[in-house]
C-alpha cells in the first residue's frame, strides 16, 4: 500500500530541508561580510595612524655651497667640527695612506709652513683638516711621517671610512677648500686632477692657490 503523506506536512519537510541545504551559505557570507568590514577598519586604522617623518637625504658637497656638517672625535679623543672652524679658511682632506696620498701630505706638509699660513690672527689663520683612513695611532703616524704641522693640523681618525662616504671622497686623495662663510671653493674632481689619475704636485699645488685665495693680504 501506498502512502502519501498531507500536503501541509511536505511543504513543512521541504521548507526544513532547504533552510538546513541553504544555513552554509549564509554562514560563510557571514564570515566574508565579518572579515570585509574588520579588514576596512584595519585600514581606516592605518590609515589614520601617524607617520614617521621623512629623513632628509643627507647633503652632498659641491663647490659654491655650503660645505656639508662634518663631525667627529679628533686624535685626542675630543669632539671637533666643520662649524667651530667658521671664520677660518680650511683645507679639508681625505687620507687613506696609499702611495697617492703618501706623495700628496709631505707636500702639504710643506705648504703649511709657507707665509700665507701664518696669519697675524692667529684666529683667522688657515687650518687644516686631515681624515685618515685607519685608527688614532695610525692616523698620528701618518702625520707625523710625512711632517704635517701638529699645531695647524686637525686630525680626525676615519677608521670604518664613515666620514669620506659622507664626502663622497673615495677614492682619495681627495682636498677640499672652505672658505671663512663655510662655502666649498674647490676640490679636486676635473678631468686632469682626479685622484689617482693628477700627480700629487697638481693636486696639491692646485689646493695651495685655492686656499691662498681666501687669505687676506698681509699688511705691510
């Protein structure tokens, strides 16, 4: 015998079915619905959260501008700086101890005991400056090997080369010559008197000019 079950009680048993078929598809809009709008507060969030303020690229020095900062401890162990030498020319160089730069520092060992160095002012006399690539006893070596003038010379140790990357002084010899207002005049970057191309005369006697250039006259 057959038997057939009341209409009311079909649409009831299929009404069950299909909301029990259908109940997994409205969950996973749910859960996609939930993550959508939990992903579009992360952003909101982000969003409105502050940002670190952008570095500045650091300085690169030309000549005619101002020579960038250049600051670090001298052989003594003292702070020292481009700043504090304001008012006074400087001729800044980049030392490595290679056989350039051991031709390049007795010259200029020689042009630090010329007239022109020795200003009335003591204050205002030209000063140089000599970062060395190498450690604090290395660095007073070097200068005293070749005889530059412990009283006019300011040396800066530059073991891990920090301060001639900065400079962008690699390879050196490098010179570079600063006037009393803080503004580069001259380095040695044209064709003829690039480091390891000019003999060590052309570079230095080039620096010399430079820097003799920035000292006033003396009176007679």
């Amino acid at each position: 015998m057959c038997l057939r079950m009341p209409v009311a009680n079909q649409v009831t048993t299929v009404g069950s079915a299909a909301l029990l078929a259908l109940a997994p598809g409205f969950a996973r809009r749910q859960a996609l619905t939930a993550l959508a709008v939990l992903g579009l507060s992360l952003a909101v969030a982000a969003s409105a959260a502050p940002k670190p303020p952008k570095q500045a690229a650091p300085a690169v020095p030309v000549v005619g501008r101002a020579a960038p900062p250049l600051a670090s401890a001298d052989a003594d162990g003292k702070k020292r700086s481009l700043a504090e030498l304001r008012g006074r020319p400087v001729a800044l160089f980049f030392f490595c101890g290679c056989q350039a730069c051991q031709e390049c520092a007795p010259l200029w060992a020689q042009v630090q005991r010329s007239d022109f160095m020795r200003a009335e002012n003591s204050q205002a006399a030209p000063v140089t400056v000599v970062a060395y690539l190498g450690d604090v006893d290395q660095t007073r070596a070097f200068a005293a090997t070749h005889g530059l003038d412990p009283k006019r010379t300011v040396l800066l140790p530059d073991p891990r080369n920090r301060l001639a990357l900065a400079y962008r002084s690699s390879p050196c010899p490098r010179a570079w010559i600063i006037d009393v207002g803080g503004v580069i005049r001259y380095t040695n970057n044209k064709a003829d008197e690039k480091p390891h191309v000019a003999p060590a005369g052309t570079i230095m006697g080039r620096a010399q000019d430079a820097l003799e250039r920035l000292v006033p006259p003396a009176r007679e």
